[in-house]
C-alpha cells in the first residue's frame, strides 16, 4: 500500500483554520456592533416620501416646470396647463388630473408618454369619499 501524500501541512492547517476564526470574529463583532432592524409591517410612505422635489403634480406645475420632464416639451407642457385652466374653470374645485392615465384627454399624449413621464410627476391622494364614489 502507498502513502498518499497531504496536500496541506499541519502548521498550512493551522494558518487556515486562524484566518477563518478571525474572519468569523470580526463579522460577529461588526454584526452586534451595526444590527439591522426591518420594521414589520412596513410603513405606508418611507421615512423621505415628502423629500421628493423633483417630482411634479401636475395640477399645480407652470409649463416651464413640467417642460423640464424628459420627452414633454414646452408644447405639451403649455397644452397641460391649458386643459387644466380650462377644466378648472368648468369642474370648480375638482383636480383636472387624479391619476396619471387623466393625462390621456390632452391631445399628443399617448400611454408611453405617460409611462416616462410618470415617474416625474405625483398626483393628490384621493379621499375615502372619493374613492367609494367611483
């Protein structure tokens, strides 16, 4: 019978198995130092949601803010701020635009205008009245 030679040495081993120990340690010791809690449940808005100022309500927004949107232009902006003018005028007190798909009455406007615009633009949160009424 033939001896099969080691492919690591006791004092290799020993090396090995210290590194593993003292990397071991120091995430241990980073993990009790930095916990990490997840509330459970998560909370409706994060703890930034109104430190969003880069997005625009389109509602309140004058042609020059909303020409700023990528894809929009300076037409598009002036025919939001025209129909929304226009349905104020008519609908007194009512939001021209309550959801992103309201965008769609404006002429020029298509579904992948408002998907690239949507993540720009904010909408008011609907009341409970509101909603039961729809």
């Amino acid at each position: 019978m033939a001896l099969v030679p080691q492919a690591w040495t006791l004092a290799q081993r020993r090396v090995v198995l210290a590194i593993i120990v003292a990397l071991l340690a120091y995430l241990a010791i980073e993990y009790r130092l930095n916990p990490t809690q997840v509330s459970d449940p998560q909370p409706p808005e994060g703890s930034r949601y109104n430190e969003l100022a880069d997005r625009l309500d389109p509602n309140t927004a004058d042609a020059a803010a909303l020409a700023a949107i990528p894809t929009l232009g300076q037409k598009k902006a002036e025919q939001i701020v025209e129909y929304r003018e226009d349905f104020v005028r008519s609908h007194h007190g009512q939001p021209a635009f309550a959801e992103p798909h309201d965008l769609l009455k404006i002429k020029g406007i298509g579904v992948s205008t408002i998907n690239n615009m949507e993540p720009f633009l904010v909408f008011p949160a609907r009341s409970a009245a509101t909603q039961r009424s729809q």
